[in-house]
C-alpha cells in the first residue's frame, strides 16, 4: 500500500496540472508513464480512493497548505489499513467455510480424488510421459476460476502457454504438478490454505478456494 501511495504522490501533481490537456504519447518512454498511470490508478479504484480529494491534497501539501499534520496523515492511514485488513478477514472467513461446504459435497464424486494435504483433483486426460519434479521447468495451459465460475486468469484466452520451475507456483500447484505425467490434462480444487491464504491477489478475494483446469504440454528440464 505504501508503494501505491508514494507513486501516486509522484504521478499525480502532474495529472493535476494537465488534466485539461489532451496527452500525446510521442515516445516510448511516455507509453511507459502513461502504462505505469493506468496501473496506479487501477490500484486506487480498487481502494475506492475519491481521485478529487486525493489530487486536492496533494495540491494542498505542495502549497504548505495540508489540512493534515504528519502525525494525522499517519494516524488516518494505520486506521484505513486496520479497517482493511478486518474487513478482508471477515471475508476470508466467509469465503474458507463456502470452500469447506464445497469440497466436502465435492470429494463425494468418484471422479474426484483427494491428498492429505486436502487438494481434491480430477483426471480429464491421463499422459503417458514422465510427472515432473519440483525443480523441472514445465510448459503448461491453465484456466484458473473461482467457485462462481469468474475466471480471473486464463493462458487459453491469450492463446499462449506458459513456463515455469513447479517449485515457484503456489502449494496447490506445486503438489497437483507433480502427480500429472506429461500429456494430462487435470482439473485441481485448491483450499485457500493451499493458494493464497488470507490475502487477496489480483482479482481473487481472500481465502477463496481456487479451481484450475491445467494441461502438462511439456517437461522442459
């Protein structure tokens, strides 16, 4: 959050200062700044940050003119990130016991199968190659969901796979890797506790249980 704020102190005297004129992205570089804008302020949108009080303020300080000391700026900030930081673990909560409720209705299937670890997976396709070790390389397709069926990211949809060492993914994946022989094509249901925890990532919500469908293209050593 600290990066957030300080890059958005850099950015945005300036957006203030223009932003009744028209941007013209001549150079690289201003492609850079401008992509680097977009993604400050998609952060902010997502703190629900008002861009009018935030842009006054800064013009406001830069003038000498805060209606905030630095002990009140402080004081404000500690209190938003413990207000944030209750109101995601209230979610999480709620969102660990909705995957509880689901994995327990899900590992009834018989296609389904399930570690001790608690990561339930389905076999679509079985491979006949060799199952990767968590320092191998792997080329891979994915699709990643939550349980309403969102999909928050998908190699498929960019027509690209990826690659990577199984050892740097997320616990889910590093176990749910390793059991696919190259060639298969798996379905995991991954438990918060096996993804990512209580913290939110990207466009998923703390404590989500997350559902993968991965394809093992390839073993790259």
């Amino acid at each position: 959050m600290k990066k957030v704020f300080l890059l958005a102190a850099l950015a945005f005297p300036f957006w203030a200062m223009s932003q009744n004129e028209e941007v013209k992205l001549k150079t690289f570089e201003d492609s850079v700044a401008y992509a680097i804008g977009c993604d400050i302020a998609e952060s902010l949108k997502q703190m629900n940050i008002n861009y009018e009080v935030l842009v006054q303020s800064i013009s406001d300080y830069s003038k000498g003119k805060s209606k905030f000391s630095k002990d009140n700026v402080m004081m404000v900030l500690n209190d938003f990130q413990m207000r944030q930081q209750m109101s995601s673990n209230v979610e999480a909560e709620k969102n660990i016991e909705t995957g509880k409720k689901f994995l327990a209705e899900n590992r009834n299937s018989k296609s389904v199968h399930e570690t001790p670890s608690g990561l339930q997976y389905k076999v679509l396709e079985q491979g006949k190659g060799n199952k990767p070790k968590p320092t191998d390389r792997i080329k891979f397709h994915y699709k990643g969901s939550l349980l309403d069926g969102t999909v928050f990211d998908s190699s498929y949809d960019r027509g690209q796979p990826l690659s990577g060492e199984v050892s740097r993914f997320i616990a889910g994946w590093v176990e749910g890797i390793q059991l696919m022989p190259e060639g298969s094509k798996y379905i995991f249901y991954i438990p918060s506790q096996l993804g990512y925890g209580n913290q939110q990532a990207g466009k998923i919500p703390p404590g989500s249980l997350l559902i993968f469908e991965v394809e093992l293209l390839e073993i790259l050593k």
